[in-house]
C-alpha cells in the first residue's frame, strides 16, 4: 500500500465519523432524540397528573373527611367524658349537701328532745345550785307550761320567708328565780342546748324576800337579792314532707268565689 492511499483511507475514515442515522420524521416532523425525550417528559407529566387527579385527589380527599370525622368523634368523647365528671361532680356535691342537710336538721329539736326538755332545763338549773350556806338563793323553776297543745308550723315569716312551711315550733311560757349571776348561768346553758331554741319576751323583776327575821318574823334580805325571769321559750323541729305539703296547701291563698247573679222573679 502507498502512500497515497493511506491519505486516501483518512481522508474517507474522516468523512465516515461525521455520518449519522436518519431520524424518523412524521407529519413533517423529524423526531430527533431530544425532541423525543421533551415528549417522554410531556407524556410522563401527563401521565402523573392523571394519576393524581383521578386516584391520589378522592384518596386525599377521602382521607380528609376521615380525620374531620375522627375529630368529630373525639370531640364528642371528650365531651361525654367532661359530662361524665360533670356529673361525678354534681353528685358529690349532692352528697355533701345531703350531708349537710341531715347536721342542720340535727341541730333541731324534735318530739323527743320536746319531751325531756323540762328535765333538761331542771338539771341546768339544779347543777347551778352549790351547797354553801343555809341563807344563800336557790335557783328554781317556777313555770314551765306550753302555750299550745301540739307545734304549729311556721308560715307568717317571722323567722323569714324561705323558713315558712319548712319548720314548727312550740311556744313554752317559763320563769326561773335566782340571783343575777345564776340567772345568766342558766340561760347561758339554755342557749347551749343541742336543740335549737329561741328566748323571746325577756323581762325580769324583783322577787319578794323569803328569809324573815327569827324574831317579828319580818321578811329581812339576806345574800345577793333573787330575781325572778319570765321569758317565752320557742323550741323549733322540721317539717316532715307531708307535713310540709300540707303547710302549704294551708298557706295558699284561697279564690274568691264567682259572684252569683240574682235571680229575678218573672212577673
């Protein structure tokens, strides 16, 4: 081989590098590789935005309504539970209402206490009553007697008007003699009883002198001078329900009755 005809092959092996194959072309349109990639790209674009549109859009969507529904849910659990306390709540403090209830009715008296209350007011006044000298006063019971057989309900607001048709009371007219400092003793410890009672109409005077002279037998004061106390004594029990309903029916008021027309004699 000359050389000439290796220049030849170059120059041919030159020419042969810078061929290319012919790219397809459709409706006039030759679809090189890069114009190929820009439609796999296009296509693939649209491809996702189908996907999405019709199976990831109604799965988010779907999604959406299932966590608004589950919030839904929740809040009404939190709320049937704040109820649940609410109502733990409302029934504790029945309780303790209830509770309170039976120590204010305890602080009452009732037919029981009613009836050992003139022993109770006796031991009082007897305990008062120390052994010192012959000539010193002796506290005593002069009276004690109910001005009404039975108790009457309370229903004129004397002691308020939410008190009326709820509780009764017995009106008891007493009086006691003693010296000033036993007669305070006494209502003092009156007061301190378990029932509740209440002292109305206090009025005090003089008592005669009982001592006499041994001699002309003349009354002759001897010690601190005796006093004698009257004071009505109201002793307050609570109504029973049936009691009570029937306080208040008594407490209505009653309607007129209808005027009735005379009837005109026909002629």
């Amino acid at each position: 081989m000359t050389l000439s005809d290796d220049l030849n092959f170059a120059e041919h092996g030159g020419e042969f590098g810078q061929e290319t194959p012919e790219s397809p072309v459709i409706f006039g349109i030759a679809f090189t590789p890069k114009i190929i990639g820009i439609l796999v790209g296009v296509i693939g674009l649209a491809g996702a935005g189908y996907i999405f549109l019709n199976l990831l859009m109604p799965a988010l969507e779907s999604y959406q309504q299932q966590q608004a529904k589950n919030s839904e849910l929740q809040a009404q659990v939190d709320q049937k539970k704040a109820s649940i306390k609410q109502i733990d709540q409302v029934k504790d403090e029945l309780a303790q209402a209830k509770q309170q209830n039976v120590q204010v009715l305890g602080l009452f008296a009732n037919e029981k206490t009613l009836d050992t209350l003139l022993l109770d007011i006796n031991r009082l006044i007897d305990s008062g009553n120390t052994p010192t000298s012959l000539n010193t006063v002796k506290a005593k019971l002069k009276k004690f007697a109910p001005l009404s057989p039975k108790p009457e309900p309370i229903i004129d607001g004397s002691l308020g008007l939410l008190v009326n048709g709820k509780l009764q009371r017995s009106n008891i007219s007493a009086e006691i003699t003693g010296t000033y400092e036993q007669t305070q003793s006494i209502i003092r410890n009156i007061e301190r009883l378990q029932p509740l009672l209440i002292i109305k109409d206090y009025q005090v005077t003089l008592a005669p002198v009982e001592s006499r002279n041994p001699l002309d037998k003349t009354p002759m004061p001897v010690g601190p001078a005796a006093i004698n106390t009257s004071f009505q004594l109201q002793v307050l029990m609570p109504l029973s329900p049936e009691e009570i309903a029937a306080a208040a029916a008594k407490a209505a008021p009653v309607a007129p009755a209808a005027p009735v027309a005379p009837v005109v004699p026909k002629k």
